[in-house]
C-alpha cells in the first residue's frame, strides 16, 4: 500500500493554472511534458529546470522522438520557454509559461509510424472534448463568478468610496481586498462607514483614517460581530522525525540553562 503524505513532498500549482490547463485541449503526450516540467520546477520550489529529452522520456515513458516533437510544439506555442539552450555538457533549461494568455496551442495529431502500435495509441489520441450538464454548469458558474470579478466589485467599491470622508489612498486598494469587500456588501459597509463617521465627530480630521487604510483593515473595527469575517485557519505544519527531536533537544537545553542560572546565587552563597 502506497503512503502518500505530504510531509513526503508536493507540488504547489496555482488554481487558476490547473484550470487553464483543463480548458486547453492538450494531447495526452503534451500533458505528460507539462507535468514532468511542474514536478521538476514548481514541485523543488523553483521557476525553471535543466530537463534533457532523455529524462522526460524516462519520466513519461514516452520515446524520446515523441517528447523532442511535443516539446518543440509546447515552445512554439509559449506553453513553455527555453531559459538557455543546451550546450555541449549541459541539458536545456525550461520553464512553464504561467501567463496562460500567451499560449497559442493548437491541438495537432502527430503522424505515427504504422509498426509503432503502442506509441501510436499513447500519443496520437486528441483528448475528447466533454460537454456533460455537470461541466456545463461548472462552466456556468466559473463565467458567473469571473462577471461578478470583472465588474461588480468595482462598482460596490465605486460607491462605498464616495460615502466616506477622507478620499486618500484609493489606489492602494488591491483587486483582492475589492472582491472581499464585495462578499461583504454595500449596506454591511455603509453602516460601517456610518459608525465611524459618527466616532469622528467633533475630532481632529487630521487623525481621520485614509480611505485606503479603512477599506484594507479599518472597516473591520466597525462591523457587527456577526458580520465581521471569520479568521482564516492557519494551514497545518509537516514537520519530519528528526526536525521534531530538534525542537525537543533544544527545549532541554533552554530549561538546563535556565536552571543552572537560578542555581547561581545559591553557588555563591554556599562558597561564601
């Protein structure tokens, strides 16, 4: 039985990368390259990796004629970058091309040698194109939320801005902060705003927040408790057998020295 833990190690992808990766009608030989370049880059924490035809074809188990074809198509079409080309003693270094709106795959089907059945139904088949009532609403949902993100935000942001007093900072606010303020809504907002300007009346305007320092974390202050929003829980941390005994030894260390300056004045005492 396999014992998959991630303390074992793991590959952190962006979301957003995964999707655009699953909306792109990439060959299953192309999809093979591409996960053999994030498990080799994103997956040791890096941009970019020294990876020779050879390798990727022991990787993928893909014949290293079909790799050289994939991976000459995924760089013609910006999928992935040649950092620097390969030398006499060192293999080429690639990395993937995150800026999915630069690709420009197209699917092709690669002529196969007749004799070769095997590299013939593992790399020639275009991956089909699912339309189910799931997908579709997943689909729907997915254009939904990227309308809401394209325009609604802003405006809420547009007009919870107007109602407070110190318009400074505006820019400041990020596209991320706009999208949670948007969660928490106009009127949530507006009242908050409201307490405040009422909080500051007959005060100094000069210690009025900024704009920008209420909507990034000051509103949160005069939110209703039950609108405030709720912490996000701090992922878990893997830590290995070895890093744990560490950690223990070292706390042994601290009381032994703790102890031994308490005993200090009684040492003097007893000498004296």
């Amino acid at each position: 039985m396999a014992d998959v833990q991630l303390e074992n190690g793991y590959t952190r992808i962006a979301n957003e990368l995964l999707e655009a990766v699953l909306k792109t009608p990439f060959i299953a030989a192309h999809l093979k390259i591409i996960l053999t370049c994030w498990r080799y880059t994103y997956g040791f924490g890096r941009k970019e990796a020294e990876l020779s035809l050879n390798f990727i074809s022991k990787a993928t188990g893909i014949s290293k004629r079909y790799i050289s074809d994939g991976l000459t198509e995924l760089i013609n079409s910006n999928v992935l970058i040649v950092v620097k080309e390969s030398t006499y003693s060192s293999s080429r270094i690639i990395a993937f091309n995150k800026n999915y709106s630069e690709w420009e795959y197209r699917t092709t089907i690669q002529q196969v040698n007749p004799t070769s059945t095997v590299e013939a139904e593992q790399d020639t088949t275009v991956e089909p194109q699912f339309n189910t009532t799931v997908e579709l609403q997943f689909h729907q949902e997915r254009k939904h939320k990227e309308n809401i993100n394209k325009g609604d935000y802003e405006k809420l942001f547009e007009e919870v801005w107007l109602l407070y007093p110190k318009k400074k900072g505006k820019g400041a606010v990020s596209k991320t902060q706009k999208q949670k303020l948007f969660k928490i809504g106009y009127d949530r907002l507006a009242k908050a705003i409201s307490k405040y300007k009422k909080e500051r009346e007959g005060q100094d305007p000069q210690y009025t927040m900024y704009g920008s320092t209420f909507f990034n974390t000051g509103y949160v202050d005069y939110l209703d408790d039950e609108e405030k929003p709720k912490a996000e829980p701090k992922p878990l941390k893997f830590i290995s057998y070895d890093e744990r005994i560490a950690e223990l030894q070292d706390a042994e260390m601290i009381k032994a020295e703790e102890h031994a300056e308490k005993m200090k004045p009684l040492r003097k005492e007893f000498t004296l």
